[in-house]
C-alpha cells in the first residue's frame, strides 16, 4: 500500500470513529505512519481532503462516516442515495446499519 492510500484509509478510520472534526492533518499522519508533510503533500488543504474523504464514505456505504457527514450536513452526505441516508440516520437512533 502507498502512502496515499494509508493516508486515505486513516482518514477515513478518523472520520468513521469520531467524525470529521477529528480528521487532523497531525492525527492522520500519525495512523498513516507517514508525516504531516506527506499528508499536504498528498491531500492539500484540510476542507478538501475532508471532502475527498466524505465521498469516498459515499462511494464505499461506509455508514457511520455517512452519518456523520449528515449531521455535519456536509453536501456529499446530503446528497448521498436515499437509502445510504435511512441506514445512515437509523445507525444514529441506534437501529441496525
């Protein structure tokens, strides 16, 4: 796997877990292994790795990363398909994802 790629799937363990407020350059170079650097390097700026990193949940159906995104009302989310949303806002009130 190349730094990118760890790069992208720590953000995306940051986003699942504790959403995106917690996606930090500093906290995703740190999982990744790799250093703050690398991860502007990669990524750029913060608003739009966090941007690529919602899609990416979007694309994936990773559900907790959508949920987040939802309350966040970050436009990937809101704009996800219909029944990511449902399974998205039922992980919320504690329903099966």
């Amino acid at each position: 796997m190349n730094a990118q790629e760890k790069i992208i799937l720590a953000g995306l363990s940051l986003l699942e877990r504790d959403g995106p407020g917690a996606v930090t350059r500093d906290l995703v170079a740190d999982i990744a292994g790799v250093s703050p650097a690398l991860v502007s390097h990669h990524m750029g700026g913060m608003p739009a790795f966090r941007d690529l990193l919602m899609q990416t949940a979007v694309d994936r159906e990773l559900v907790k990363a959508v949920a987040w995104g939802l309350v966040a009302q970050h436009p990937c989310a809101t704009q996800a398909p219909r029944e990511l949303k449902r399974k998205a806002i039922a992980s919320l009130e504690g329903g099966a994802s």
